[in-house]
C-alpha cells in the first residue's frame, strides 16, 4: 500500500469515514472488469473496435482503469477538506484547487509517471498507446482531460504526492501481473466507447452503498478480491442484465390490446419476413401515415436481437410529446409490450429519455406496488425499470429499451458532457429513428455523423419516415456505409412508393411494396386565401356535426385566431394546443386532445368540436379529423398533417368503424395561402402570411412550388403521388423551376442548406481523432442538436409569503419544478425581472430552491389577476418590462 494513504470523500464533502484513495480506485476498475464479464455483448463489441481479444481487454482494463484519479492525490485536491489534509499530514497547505482533477491526473501522468512505468523501449517508440488509454481513463466525468500547463503541477503538488502517485501505478501493475505499462495498439475510434465504460465503471464504484468506506489497511490483491465481489453485486442491482431475445415475437405482440382479425400490412409482412444478415444493417422504410411503420420496426428489431445478438433497442422520436406516447404504449399491456420483446423470466428495463423526463414518467405509466402482481408469472410494472438507470437521462440509454427524442441519441456525437456514455449505451442496441423527413439539414448531417459511428460500432439502424428526398437518403446510406469502411459513390434514385431499402454487407438492395388498401386514398386540396373563409369551412363542420381541426404555422396566430372564434361562437367547442402552455397543463391538453379526437373518439367526444393547433399535431400522434384546415407549409409537411384527416374509418356519425369502410365521404384538405400568382413577386409569401414566413425561412420558393403542384392536381393521391410530389419541389434547378423573382430565394435556401449542414460538420466530434479535448465540451441542456433560435427554460411562479413557489404547486422541490416550466425562445425571455420589494440578493436567494438554482432558465413571478389567470412581467432583448400573461386555456402570452 503506498503511503501516505491518501483519502477519499463524497461530492458533499461529508465524512462519514475515510476511504483510503487506492481502495476507490480498486473499486473503479473491478466495476470495469465486472462489466465486461457480465455483459459478452459489450466484451464482444469492445473487442472488436479495439482489435483485442477477451484476456487482452481485460489486462488493459486492470492496467488502467485504477489510475483514473490520479489528479487526486494532488494536495491542492486533498486541501479541499483542510480537516482531513491536517489530519493526515500534520500541517496545513496553501495549495488551491484551480484545475480538475481529470486534467491534473492526465498531466501527472504526461509529465512523470509514463516515464517509470513504460520499458524504455516503449517510450522510445511512442508513448501514444498508453497515452490514449489515460486519455480515456482520466476523462472519466464526461469530457476527455486537459493538456499541460506550466506550473500545473508544482502548483497543485508537493513531491511526496506524486511520489505516492508513482508507488500506486507500480502497485497497480504488480496487481495485474505486468512488469510494466503493456504497449497495447488502441484504434483511436475506440477510445470513445471505452470512456464511457469508465464513467460508467466510476458511477458504480463510487456507490458507497456497494464500497462502504474502509480505512483498514489491506494489501492490494486482498482488496481487489472484495472489490471484485461488491463490483457484480453494484452491476446486478444496476439494471445492467445481459437479457436474451424471445424466441417468438409476432404482429400482435406489437400491441398492448392486439385489435380483432389482425392483418400484417405489406410493410409489416416485409419486415416479418425479409431475410437478415449477421453483421451490421441499416434500414429505411417509407410509407403512407397509417401503414404500421413502428411495428415493422419493433418486428425489424426484434427479429436482429436474435440473429445479431444484441441487447436491445433505443427508439428515438422527433419530439418530447411523441416519445411520450410512444413510452406509454411500450409499456402498456400484460405483459408490457416491451418485455414481450425478450425472453420469458427477463427482467428488462424500459426507461423514457428526454429533458422532461422526470416529470413525464409517472404520468404516463402510474407505478403501482410491488404486491400488484399480473398472475401470469410476470413482474409488477413497478419493477419494469431499475429506478438507477431511471434517475438520470444520461443512463437511459443504458437501459435494454430506451424511448426518447432523437436529440439523446443525437448527443453522442456533439461535445456534450457524458456523450460516450450515450455511444457506449447505444454499442448493442437497434437505433430506431422515426420521422425522419422532420430532420432539418443541420439534424439530418448529425444523424449521419451517428449512423457512421453506430455501424463502426457494429450496431443496426432502423429510419422510418413518410418520404425522403433521395438526396438525403443517399446521405444517410453513404454515412452508414463509410461506418463499415464501404464507400458508395452514388445511389440510383427510385421512384417506388412505398419502399424498403436496405443495405448490409452484401450493398444495397430495395423493395417496393403494396400499401394497405384502407390508406390508399386521394385527397382534394382546396386553396382559400383569407380567415373568413377558413372560419366558414369551420362552421359548416360545426353545422354538419363534424369535428375539425385548423392547424396554424405559428402559436401567435393559434392564439389569435382561437380567441377570435371564442368571442364570435361563445357556442362553439373550441380547444387550443400549442407548446407555450406549462408541462403540467400541457401534459393535460395533451391527453385531453387524444380524448376527443383520437382513434377510439365516438360521437359524444367528437360531435361540433373545433380544435385549433400548431404543429404540435402533425407528428406522431394519432389523431383522426373529420375537416383539417391547414396553413400553407412545405409540401411533406401538408402530406404529413392530411394524414390526420380521416384517419381511421368511421360511419357518418363520427364511429370508429374498423371492419367497414369509411362514411364521411372524399377526405379534402383546406389550405389557407397567398393568392395564386403564377408570376410572384419575392415577398408573395410574407405579405399574406408574415407568421408563416418567418417559420418556413427561405423556404418561399418551395412553397410556391409545392402550391403549383397541388393546384394543377387538384390535390394528391397516396401513395401514387407521394415521390412526385416530395422531388418535384426538392430535386429542383433554382433557374429553371422557378419564376425569376423566386429564384434568388432559391439559391437562399440551397445555401442556408449547405450552411446547416456546414454547421453541423463543425459541431460534430471527430471520432476518428481519438478521445481528446478540442473546444468547449457542453451541459446537455444546452448542447445543439438543433438548430434555430437559441431557446430557455423559463420557470412560472407564485411569490407566496416570502417563498417562490411553482404555478401548480404548494411544494417548492426541484422536480415539482418541472411541472411549472416551457420552453420559450431567447429572445422573448432575455432576463428576469425582480418584483417590486425584492432585493437582488433576496431574489437570488429565492431562487436556490429551483434546479440548478434557476441557473439555467429564467423565473417569471406571476400575481393571479382573477381565476386561472396570471400576469407577470419579463425582460426581452427588445422590451425591458414586457408584461406576460398565462393562462390554463390559452397558455402563455404577452400583452402589447
């Protein structure tokens, strides 16, 4: 044991007795050993990227992964508790602790260590090998270390500190059976994954509730044998089971309550059947809305679990609201449908990953007691997930089936903190993407930077989406192909519709395919061009006894047009959904709105009932109108939103018919633009529509374009229509299609295009260059995996008797926050403003019981003015004391 023994306390500071600094290290790397040993799939993976074999692997770990604190047997570090460094030492020090400790243990090791642990003939070719792995074990909390500063060390070291340092690593060498530092070849790529088993390894080896403190002293080898022992008790209780596959899974399984006389769908019958290779296979399946895509994918998935081996899936959605609906359909069901994914007697965990997550799970999946048992056999559905890979959305990808945004997925290739616990969650998984036409250039150029670096990891994809424009998919194709060291230089276009592409190790092969004749339809489109006409479309719906929805390209317009209809049909049934209602009340509209217009809606829910929206309706969630009204907007996303017009067949009264064919007579689709003019000037769009062209920006030719299309077809059929119409507007020369006083704004968007995408190459992390630290690495709150105007978090609350509590809430703790809480852009919510009587200082304090102490968001105190209806104020960039108002009905806005 090297002396002096050095402490170890927790992030508080608090001690409940010392840990001698080596036994934490120990503990650390038996995690990293215990991992691999319990789980052959990532052994496997890792040894594959790495090019070791098992016992290889598992030296390096043994080698390494107990000098990943290093940094802390710096003074400085030690003089964080002056109490304890006094009561080891005798004296006191006046070193101060500027840099962190990852940086200060790789530095140490630069500088000094590598020379007294390396044979001379190995630093006399290259240090590299042995210093990738530092790299990767001293980044362990999140983001690789920092390089050298002069006077990093004599600053935060006294000798005898590195000298305990030097004596540790030879003890750690001896305990491995190495002489010295063995010169293992690290492929630069695969430090990645592997410093995301280090953070994970030092998450679990600093659980004290596994490695209770002990200040006994041990030798080395006695120690390593108990850490062993507690390190597959911390993995066990994790979560982390290496879960096999179910022999059997079928197009019912897919559902929580399988509906009468199910019927594959073509798709679906594809996915059943198509034969699978054993290596690494990317999948794209395009189809009409309706045509069962995500269980094609689940089928597609669970059937690669069982020839590829691996350990499950992470189904990534474009935003927060779908991914919730796709949580609770996942685990609804007896057995939840997700465990019908692996074998009976697994204990699989299914965890919901998105920044509101830890707020959204216990809505949508009630947990009851553990004695609440199915009599089937299977567990509660309070054990359906390890409440340790629940706590932290860094973990959920983790879990053997993850459901969240595609923007957790996202983060493993952006210099976000803790993005290679992302990749090394993702290393067995099948990456499910839906809706993959709602990625913009910038999302769209991330995606292929994490399909490059899944298939290098050997792992499969599946993207599900309406339509593609080729160009994108050839795009995606390419990245994938490139992560298997294939490089294809150009795809022929199809023009099948619906279609399966895949590609594998054996290329590219494609399929067209039927779509299910229920979904087959054509859709008129009518053009109108002002407000009053949309509000007579909607009182002939009212009249008629239909239900109908008007779906606005801004929350602005909802708002207004809404408040319009109110004050003029005090008898009308109108509801408004946008996104700047709080999480609590939107959560509640949500699932009020599934209610009245969803699939099993009858005529009691839905008779007369108007509901005017943003585009918070268009993705994912299965709503079914019997009249849509709709802002002009790109031509996929109006294909997209027509997919919520009469979507399931009903009788003329509204009921959901399934066996019967639908009787509410020819779906049309209304679209409110601009007057047509076949030779435009360049602000047609924003002189009609500012709103729409403020969203859509540069994207007036398109629109016009799309517009042109639908008007000389007086409408679209699906799926006849659907490649016409998606390459027709986008596989475009902006000279010849459009009219010249379009064409600048043409080249417009083609740049801004070129320049997301552009963005997106420089944000992205270079993987290929190994793990190290260029640039700023970034809190996951705010790290970009979309572009746009910058947004916060802002927080609304009640200044109640000298507290700050939330809107809807009597408790002040951190999660309840969550509920009070939107997202709004920046520049609306700039800074906050104090109420009258507070103190800046008052204020702050205030403010210390909100996560991260409200460091992150902006807090707007709002007074209730009358009943549900508050009013607060603000500061944006361009007003300082905006006034703000809320309410339950309408949401969030602000006075003029």
């Amino acid at each position: 044991m090297p002396a002096p023994f050095y402490r170890y306390w927790g992030k508080a500071g608090e001690e409940k007795s010392c840990h001698l600094l080596p036994y934490h290290c120990l503990d650390v790397a038996a995690c990293g050993v215990m991992l691999l040993k319990r789980l052959p799939r990532w052994r496997r993976r890792l040894a594959e990227l790495t090019g070791m074999d098992d016992s290889t692997l598992l030296l390096a770990l043994k080698v390494f992964f107990p000098l990943h604190d290093l940094g802390k047997f710096a003074t400085a570090f030690q003089n964080l508790r002056p109490d304890l460094l006094e009561k080891m030492r005798g004296c006191k020090s006046d070193k101060g602790y500027g840099t962190r400790h990852d940086t200060l243990g790789y530095v140490l090791w630069r500088e000094r260590l590598i020379s007294s642990c390396s044979r001379r003939s190995v630093r006399r070719r290259t240090p590299g090998n042995a210093d990738a792995w530092m790299r990767v074990v001293t980044g362990h909390h999140g983001q690789p270390p920092g390089e050298s500063i002069n006077g990093l060390l004599r600053d935060h070291f006294e000798d005898e500190d590195i000298s305990a340092a030097e004596a540790f690593s030879k003890a750690v060498l001896e305990l491995a059976g190495a002489e010295s530092l063995p010169d293992m070849a690290l492929p630069p790529e695969a430090t990645w994954w592997l410093a995301g088993l280090t953070v994970l390894a030092d998450w679990l080896g600093s659980n004290a509730g596994f490695f209770p403190y002990c200040e006994e002293i041990l030798p080395l080898c006695h120690y390593w044998e108990r850490a062993l022992k507690q390190a597959e008790k911390a993995v066990e209780a994790a979560g982390l089971n290496p879960d096999p596959p179910s022999g059997r899974f079928t197009l019912a399984d897919c559902f929580a309550d399988p509906p009468a006389n199910l019927k594959p769908t073509p798709l679906q019958r594809w996915a059943e059947t198509v034969a699978l290779g054993s290596g690494p296979s990317l999948f794209i399946l395009e189809d009409v809305t309706g045509a069962g895509k995500t269980e094609a994918a689940l089928l597609l998935a669970q059937r690669l679990l069982q020839v590829q081996g691996g350990g499950g899936l992470y189904f990534g959605l474009p935003t927060m609201a779908t991914a919730n609906g796709m949580y609770q359909r996942l685990g609804g069901g007896r057995p939840p449908v997700y465990r019908r994914l692996f074998a009976r007697g697994s204990h699989p965990s299914l965890v919901l990953a998105h920044s509101r997550a830890e707020l959204v799970r216990g809505h949508l999946l009630p947990l009851p007691g553990p004695e609440d048992d199915y009599g089937d056999g299977t567990e509660a559905a309070a054990n359906r997930c390890s409440a340790w890979l629940a706590d932290n959305r860094k973990k959920a990808l983790l879990a053997e089936v993850g459901v969240g945004t595609i923007d957790q997925a996202l983060l493993a290739v952006l210099a976000s903190r803790h993005q290679s616990l992302r990749l090394l969650g993702l290393l067995d998984k099948v990456l499910i993407a839906d809706e993959v036409h709602a990625c913009d250039a910038y999302m769209n150029r991330l995606l292929q930077h994490l399909l490059r670096a899944h298939a290098r990891a050997g792992g499969s994809a599946v993207l599900l989406s309406a339509t593609l424009p080729h160009r994108q998919k050839a795009a995606l194709i390419r990245a994938f192909a490139e992560g298997l060291g294939h490089e294809i230089c150009e795809t022929e276009p199809c023009d099948a519709y619906p279609l399966a592409t895949v590609f594998d190790q054996n290329g590219i092969s494609i399929r067209p395919l039927q779509t299910r004749p229920e979904v087959a339809r054509r859709v008129a489109v009518d053009f109108i061009e002002s407000e009053a006409q949309a509000e007579a479309v909607l009182a002939d719906a009212v009249a008629r006894g239909c239900c109908a929805c008007w779906i606005c390209n801004t929350v602005d317009d909802a708002r207004r047009r809404f408040e319009q209809l109110v004050q003029k049909h005090p008898d009308w049934k109108l509801d408004l959904f946008h996104a700047r209602f709080t999480l609590h009340d939107r959560m509640a509209v949500e699932q009020w709105v599934l209610r009245n217009f969803g699939k099993r809606s009858g005529p009691a829910e839905r008779r007369g009932r108007v509901l005017i929206a943003t585009q918070v309706v268009e993705q994912s969630l299965d709503l079914d109108f019997d009249v849509l009204i709709s802002d002009l907007a790109p031509i996929d996303l109006l294909v997209q939103r027509a997919g919520r017009l009469q979507r399931h067949p009903r009788d003329a009264e509204g009921r959901y018919t399934p066996d019967a064919p639908d009787r509410r007579g020819a779906p049309k689709l209304t679209v409110q633009a601009p007057p047509w003019d076949d030779d435009p000037a360049a602000d047609w769009l924003r002189q009609a529509l500012p709103g729409t062209a403020a969203v859509y920006e540069a994207e007036d030719a398109h629109l016009w374009l799309g517009m042109k299309l639908l008007r000389e077809r007086q409408g679209f059929a699906m799926p006849g229509d659907a490649r016409f119409l998606i390459e027709g507007v986008y596989d475009t020369d902006p000279f010849e299609d459009f009219p010249e006083a379009l064409q600048a704004k043409a080249l417009e968007a083609d740049g801004l295009y070129r320049g997301k995408s552009s963005i997106a190459e420089d944000k992205a992390l270079p993987l290929e260059q190994g793990y190290r630290l260029e640039g700023p690495w970034l809190d996951e709150d705010i790290a970009p995996t979309r572009l746009g105007e910058p947004t916060t978090t802002v927080w609304l609350a009640r200044l109640t008797e000298g507290r700050l509590l939330p809107l809807h809430s009597d408790s002040a703790a951190p999660e309840v926050w969550l509920e009070s809480s939107l997202i709004l852009r920046r520049a609306l919510a700039y800074h906050e403003v104090i109420p009258d009587g507070v103190s800046p200082e008052g204020w702050q304090k205030l403010k210390e019981g909100l996560p991260g102490k409200g460091k992150w968001g902006v807090v707007i105190a709002l007074n209730c003015v009358e009943d549900k209806f508050w009013e607060g104020q603000v500061q944006s960039e361009q007003v300082r004391n905006r006034t703000v108002i809320y309410s339950q009905t309408t949401g969030l806005a602000f006075k003029e």
